[in-house]
C-alpha cells in the first residue's frame, strides 16, 4: 500500500505510545464466552470506556499537549467541545501543568461542564451554534496565546489514537479484523495506519451510524460530503469527517458499514448486561455493526473497540 | 488468634484455589483516582463482578462441584435459590460435565429462570415460599439423588469464597484493611479466614445495610438472631448469616457496620459513573460503608469487594 508522505505514518504512533506512557493507561481486552456464542466468531473488546476521562480522547489530547514546546506550552491549550475531547484536553493540561480553555455551549449538560473544570480547566460558556463555538474560540486565543487543539483533525490527534491499535495488536497479535466506530475520524485514521503497518492483512473495517452516515458517502463516492443534520442516538459520532482523517481513512481502511440507531441500542445493552461494563452508545457502534452484519464476522477473530462510557444515567435509552 | 478445629483454615481455600483455577476468572482490582480523592483513601476494588455468572458466588459453587467424587458427583448436585448461586451452581455442574437441578419461585424474574435455564441446569419451579423451596429441594433430592449445595453455610462453598482475598492480597498485598458485604456470610467468613492467616494486621470490616441487619446485630450480641422482614434494596443480602459462618466471622471479623438504602443507591451510582462498571446493589455495599463511615477509612490502603453485578436494567433505582 502507497503512503502519501504527509500522512500520518506507523513512526509517529510509536513516538506517541512513548509520549503518552504514564498518563493515560493501558486498557484492558475483554471477552465474553457468551457474545461469541451470539455471533459466532472470537469476539476482543478494547475498553477504551476504562480510559482515563472515559474515552481513547485521552490519547490524542495527551500526544497533542506534551508535543508542545516549552513556550507554546506555556500559554496554554484550547478546544471548542461539548464531549469527551474538552475533558481530555483538560486533563492532559493538568498533568503537564498548563492552562487549559474549553468553550462550550450554556445548553451542554451541567455534568460535563463540571468534568471539564473538575480537571482544573476554564470553562468558556457560549451560544449553542456551530459559529459562536468557533469565534467565542478565536477570542480565547486572541487573548491568551492558548494553542488550539483540534478534536480529530489533527496529526498528532490521529498519532495518539493509533496507540489503541498499538496495544490491540500486542495484546491479541492475530486478529482478523479491527472494528472500530467513526464520527470525525480520528480514532479510525490512527487505528487503521497502525493495523496496515503493523498486520496489513489484518481487515479494518468501521462502523457509522445510519443517521450520520458522512463517512460511509464519502467514501463511497471517493470525495468527503459533510454530515448535514444528524440524527442519532451516538451524540459522539455526529460530526463530520475531518480532511486529514479522510485522506487517511480513503488509503488505508477496508470497509464502511451503516448500523440503525435500534441496533446500537441492543448492542449497548448487550455489553452491559454481559460485559458489566458501561458503554456510551457511540462506543457501542463498533458492536453494533456485528449484530447488523454478523456474515462479516462469522468464523473470526474480531477485535473491537468499545470508543468510551460516559453518558448520562438518567437519560438511558431503555 | 485462636481456631476452633471445625472452622475451615487456609489450607481449604489455597486447595480451592487450586481446584477451581481455570473454571473461574482471576478478576482485575480497579482503582480510581477520583474516588481516592473523594474518600482521602487508597482504594482497591475487588471486581467479582466480572467474574463468571457476574458474581463472586461462582468460586465456592465450582469449589463444591468439584470436590466431589465421582459418584456423587454422577448423581449430579441441587440448590435452591433465587440468585446469583443458583446461576453459578449450574455454571460449574455444566463444566464438571453433570446434572444441576435449580429450585427457584414461580414468581422470580424470567430472566433469572433463563440465566440458570442457559447453563443447562434443570429449572423446577416452586411456590414462592421458604417451606416451599425447601420442600420442593427434598422431593428433587429423593428422585435424583443429587447432593445439595448450600449457597453459604457450607465449608466447600466459603473456602472457594475465601480465594476472592486470596488473589486480592497476592495482587495488592499491603492493605490495611478489606471491607466485604455481609448476607449469608459465605464471602465474608471465606475472606476473613484468608485476611487473618496471611495478614492478621488487616482490619476485617464487614458492611450490611440497615434494613437486614442480623449479622450486626448478631455480631453484637455474640448470638445469631434470624433475619425477620427484611427490608432493603439489596436482594442479594436480605439472608440470615448461616450457621457455621456465624462461628468463623466471630472469630476472625473486627468490625460490622450498617449502611441504609440511599447510600447503597449512591455508592452504586459512583461506582458506575467513575468506575463505568456495572454494580448489582448488593455489590455496592461495601463502598456504601466507605461513604457512611469515612473517618473509619481516612488516610489508609482500602480493600473492597465489588460482590456482583447481576441487575434489571429496566429497574434501576433512579
């Protein structure tokens, strides 16, 4: 497989895993003789919901900061984020000492405000629009110098996700697929250059929401469409595929599959009830996409990554 | 520390160990920094909820089955229950390749009744009584032949019960003190015996919750009162301590302290939130006692055992 030389390569998620050892933790694979009896394959789930903040965005934040120079770390970081990236973001600024900025919108769930400054971040509060979001941002930088660190359209973002495969791979070196959900992107771009460098033959294959289906057109068509009103359960996944992340994504993943929302849902239950462990409905779309398409996976040993677990436990989907 | 000759000793849960490794999971001990800060406490929680059949009742179920010889072990084994042992007792007659029958009320939730059905375990339904269990019990036994397995009050059952400290002790040895819940008394007189022979400086601390308090009570009075009435969310604690528990937590328990329901709702939240592990109520308990008693914990290395974490998602008690 050609390399297209600004993408970003295997060298760069190693440098990562030696970057972030130490401040984000080695998650666990679990198994369940009872979900591979369901799908009739070898089932490997990589908790990244047992990350630290609760999602692999601990990961890329992690790489993101302590990539910064002594002087631009010093002015501190910045991230427009209703989810799991502010609080990445505000965690990994904490362990290395620094300021960290994460706008907002007033309407986001009281709770997640809260994780964000309980990590020792300011939390900036703005409009619940897409363009408030990015100017309330840009004033933040104006006045304080903070670097901004994008969700997922980031090269060093990409890197620090890619560990996730980096351990996957060490922990259960034969797999025969990598499943792995996408919203933005990063999580997959950082998974798949990892799997293709590592174990090419290996099949990468993501998982969309229906309702948020960008990704799956995109590549479809082999040119990146933006995600236009989403609609689905998995609030992680609803944002646009990022263009570094498609660049990598087109290059190096196999497959894109849809899943409904009413399988997300079964898969999630499912986790919970027989993994015991709390999974967020986007970090169950990667076990969505089994269930919907077991014919896939039948006969193989699949590694799955469970995204992130933090949701709302009043708010359940059931 | 004296010991009564009849009581089991370490010697029973070391050859526990021994016999049921490779039909029950060594389980992970979390931590969380965020818990330690909010209980100024290093905290290690013992997660029997991941073990097989989600509870700790596993261990001294495949503890019993394969102690027996061969033909009373053809004859196949019995219990009543409602519960987790049930579950595990069919579990591990399956492994051991012999019958399991289950007595279990009319009235119990059908997902129970599948749980035990799914391991192959005959299901004998019985009116919704302790006369009527304990009937129904004889009347299998005479027809089969089955040996019964006491879910508590058993020397077999609270020695493969007592490997939860073993392996707890082995994975974080210096612990100032293990708390467990208390129901029946099988985890907490298998624990307590093994805390006591390796490690006599730990403190034992018991946790019940206040609505089915007859170990503390009995504990205080030096004489075992049954279990009338009992009132309190955690189903899996509403026993009467069993007999020969009695004698052993005497002996080797320091200390039992009582927890009402709404702390149990509240340790069982956090333990989902910050943990993102699925706790059964009853499993919640001893992080219950963390939360009513701090002071009795502040400062030191804590033990806790996440009994189990069987639950209806449909009746979560929030």
């Amino acid at each position: 497989m050609s390399q297209a030389p600004n993408l970003p390569g295997l060298n760069a998620i190693e440098e990562a895993a030696a970057r972030i050892a130490g401040h984000v933790h080695r998650t666990p694979v679990y198994t369940s003789r009872c979900l591979d009896e369901l799908c009739a394959a070898e089932l490997f789930f990589k908790c990244e919901n047992l990350q630290k903040v609760g999602a692999f965005k601990a990961r890329g934040a992690s790489n993101a900061v302590f990539s910064l120079d002594e002087a631009q770390a010093a002015r501190g970081v910045a991230t427009h984020s209703s989810g799991n990236h502010g609080a990445a973001l505000a965690m990994a600024a904490r362990r290395r000492g620094i300021p960290a900025h994460v706008v907002m919108p007033a309407t986001a769930a009281a709770v997640k405000k809260e994780a964000v400054a309980s990590y020792g971040a300011v939390v900036v509060e703005c409009e619940p629009t897409l363009a408030a979001r990015e100017s309330t941002l840009a004033q933040v930088v104006e006045q304080t110098g903070a670097h901004v660190v994008h969700p997922y359209d980031d090269p060093r973002v990409i890197a620090g996700q890619g560990t996730v495969a980096l351990e996957l791979l060490q922990q259960v070196p034969d797999l025969d697929v990598v499943v792995v959900p996408v919203g933005g992107g990063g999580l997959l771009a950082g998974v798949a250059t990892a799997v293709k460098a590592l174990r090419p033959a290996t099949e990468v294959l993501a998982v969309e929401p229906a309702g948020a289906d960008d990704a799956f057109r995109s590549f479809g068509l082999g040119e990146r469409v933006p995600q236009t009103s989403p609609d689905t359960i998995a609030d992680g996944l609803r944002t646009s595929l990022g263009e570094l992340n498609f660049a990598v994504i087109q290059q190096r993943v196999d497959t894109i599959v849809t899943v409904p929302d009413a399988i997300i849902v079964r898969a999630m239950r499912l986790q919970w009830t027989r993994l015991k462990t709390l999974v967020e409905p986007s970090g169950a779309v990667s076990f969505a996409g089994l269930l919907e398409h077991p014919e896939r996976f039948r006969g193989r040993r699949v590694g799955l990554v469970i995204s992130g677990g933090n949701l709302d436990l009043d708010q359940l989907p059931w």
